[in-house]
C-alpha cells in the first residue's frame, strides 16, 4: 500500500513546483489600458525563455504561433459578459490577424506534407511524429472566461497565427454589461514599451 503513494509523489512535486506559471495582476502587466472600470492588460510571449515558464518545451512561436496572455479586471458594480470576443493583431500597413480558438492551434503550424505516390515497395510502418502543438498546456492556459464579476480578474492565452512585431497593436471588443447587454467600448493596446 505505501509503494503507490511514494510513486505519486515525484508527479505531484513536479505539478506544484518552482515551474509552475502564475498569473501576474492585471495591473502589473506590460501593457494596460483602463476605461470605463475596465482594465485590460496584455503581454505577448514571443521567446523561447518567456514560453518556456508556461508551456514547458513547447515554444509556439517555432510554429508561428504567438501566445498573447490576456488579463480582464472587473471593476464595475455589475458582472461583464466575455463572450464572445473579438480579438484581432493589428500590424501596422499590413493587416488584421484573427485569434484563433484553442482547438485550431495544432492546424495553425501545420507543414505541408509529402503527397502519397502510391504503395511502398514494403509494408514497413512508419512512425508520424506528434504535432508538438496538441500539448495539453495549449489549451489549458487558453482564456476562456464567460463571464467576469465584479471585482473579479480572468486571466488566460490567446493565440495568433503570426510571428511577433513591437509596432503591432492588441484590439479587443465584445465586452458586454451583463445587466443591461450594452457593449462596452472597444479596448485597442500597443505592444511596444
């Protein structure tokens, strides 16, 4: 009886150690904007080393995918309707980019593959490599909040199929008072610092 617990342990000391990734508060985050008792903060994940601290060996951005973390603080008297929400990367003189859901991201970094000519002169299986982008951290870390009440933040990634410019900008609008159902106003952030 004692030999499974001890065999847990390690997974458990793994899942709560020093590399598991913590939420900064909205208002710590690089790039922030507040309107109308709403602050919105975003930071984008664009190396190897900030990656790393979420999403273990996974690094999205090898696959031109960019994690954008994503922070709401509610500071409304009434609860905000999150859903749904368009978020858009904007790139100066080139053009809008749409965030793709959590379950398209392991098709954003698809190569193409060799086409089949026929039969191989042997049945010999081949091994398919697994798409590093169907780690479960993908869509974990994913913001998918519904709603936010008052007071209250919600964190998460959003991912982009584009690689990461300081002159882009994050634009966010579909948030919503969920008493009332009347928009808020449309939140636009710059990247660069």
């Amino acid at each position: 009886m004692l030999l499974p617990s001890i065999t847990a342990l390690p997974s458990l000391l793994w899942a709560v150690g020093e590399g598991t990734f913590k939420y900064p508060p909205v208002d710590q985050m690089k790039n922030t904007v507040s309107l109308d008792g709403v602050t919105i903060g975003v930071e984008a994940f664009s190396n190897a080393e900030l990656t790393s601290k979420v999403f273990g060996k996974v690094d999205p951005n090898r696959y031109e995918v960019l994690p954008v973390l994503l922070g709401i603080k509610n500071g409304r008297k009434t609860a905000l309707r999150t859903a749904p929400l368009e978020l858009q990367y904007i790139v100066p003189g080139l053009g809008k980019v749409e965030a793709l859901r959590p379950d398209e991201v392991i098709y954003a970094g698809e190569a193409p593959s060799r086409p089949n000519l026929g039969p191989r002169p042997l049945p010999i299986p081949t091994r398919r490599k697994k798409n590093p982008l169907s780690a479960p951290e993908i869509e974990s870390k994913a913001f998918v909040a519904k709603m936010i009440a008052p007071g209250d933040e919600a964190h998460g990634f959003v991912y982009f199929n584009v690689r990461h410019r300081t002159s882009a900008k994050f634009y966010l609008s579909g948030l919503a008072d969920s008493s009332t159902g009347q928009e808020l106003f449309y939140y636009e952030l710059p990247f660069e610092n």
